[in-house]
C-alpha cells in the first residue's frame, strides 16, 4: 500500500480520538449543575409568571379587574 494511504489513516484516527475526547469532555459538563444558570433559570420563570399575569389583566373586562385587585 501506498505511504500516503497510512499517514491519512493515522490522521483520520487521531481526529477521530480527539471528536470523541471531545465529546466524552462535553458530556460530562453537563452533568455538572451551575449554579448561577439554575439561578437564572428560576428568575426567568418568575418572570414569565408575571408576564402571564399582566397579559390576563390587560385582556380581561375591567369588571372582572375590579373584583380580583379587591379581592387581593
């Protein structure tokens, strides 16, 4: 066989080990909590929760606004 069809299988192999290094690397940060994301996560949805409330006032009658804001 020829020189050059063994220098581009090792190539190939090394880049291959390396994907899969690299993959293997990724998966296991996932794993890992951040804290700070979990943090983020949880305010994101805070707000989300307030967003959903404002768009039910602003598209509800004023009579039923009237009786939800007395009834808080």
């Amino acid at each position: 066989m020829n020189t050059m069809f063994y220098v581009v299988c090792i190539v190939a192999v090394v880049f291959a080990a390396d994907t899969y290094q690299k993959y293997l690397k990724m998966k296991h940060e996932e794993k890992q909590h951040d804290p700070e994301l979990e943090e983020s996560l949880a305010k994101i949805e805070m707000l989300e929760e307030r967003i959903r409330v404002l768009e039910r006032i602003v598209t509800e009658s004023k009579h039923d606004l009237g009786r939800e804001i007395d009834n808080l």
